[in-house]
C-alpha cells in the first residue's frame, strides 16, 4: 500500500532493509530526504545492528546527514502509542512499532515499514508505506 503524504516516518524495519540492502531499500532510500524516525526506532535500528556484528558508531549523524530527521520520545509519544495498542494488538505490533505510527499520525504523515502486518492498519488518519 502506497500512502500519499510527504513526511515519512521510519520504522526501525525499514532501515535495517536499507542497511542490509534487502528488498524496499531501494524505497527507503528515496525516502531519506524528508524523513523523521522516534528515537525508540533507531534504538532498535542500533541493537539490532549491533547483534549483527555491524558498526554503528555514528549512525544517527549518518542518517541526520541524510535529512532524517530524529525526534525525542516524550510523555505525548508514550501516550500516543499506549493509545494505538489495542489498535496493533491483533497484529503483535511492539511498543517500538505504535511509536513509529504514533509519530506518523502526531506529523500527518506516513509511516515506512518493511513489516508487511502494517498494512491492514492503513486508514484515513494513519497513511502506511510498506516497501516490500
């Protein structure tokens, strides 16, 4: 499902494509330039990165370089993604996961995932690029 908004919002899924140059990376990438990502998705972006024997050591200035930009996860995220639980949870969607969608829906943009479960989500209010 293709959504139309401009701002996109990474899922830590969608980035790890693109590190890992799996299938969507190609659609991450053109992506980057008027990107956002949670801070709780890099975290999992980093670890997951990490596991994988892969240096990260500047990756978030690599992908601010890019136009990412990063954005703090604060009481109102927490909220916002508490809010979307019982929304996600027939999908087993992680807390990681609801604050991708909850900065997605809070900038009125669209959330890139390679997780294809996002798409039975996508609504008027909650616009879902899945790359793959």
């Amino acid at each position: 499902m293709s959504a139309s908004r401009s701002v996109r919002v990474l899922d830590a899924s969608a980035v790890l494509a693109l590190l890992h140059e799996e299938p969507g990376a190609d659609a991450v990438e053109a992506a980057l330039s008027d990107a956002a990502m949670s801070c709780v998705n890099l975290s999992e972006v980093l670890q997951k990165a990490e596991q994988h024997g892969i240096d990260t050591e500047g990756l978030e200035y690599d992908l601010e370089a890019l136009g990412v930009r990063l954005h703090d996860f604060d009481g109102r995220a927490a909220r916002e993604a508490a809010e979307l639980w019982p929304l996600t949870r027939p999908m087993g969607l992680s807390l990681g996961d609801r604050a991708c969608l909850a900065l997605a829906r809070a900038l009125g943009g669209a959330a890139v995932t390679a997780d294809t479960r996002w798409a039975a989500l996508a609504s008027s209010d909650l616009a879902i690029d899945v790359v793959r």
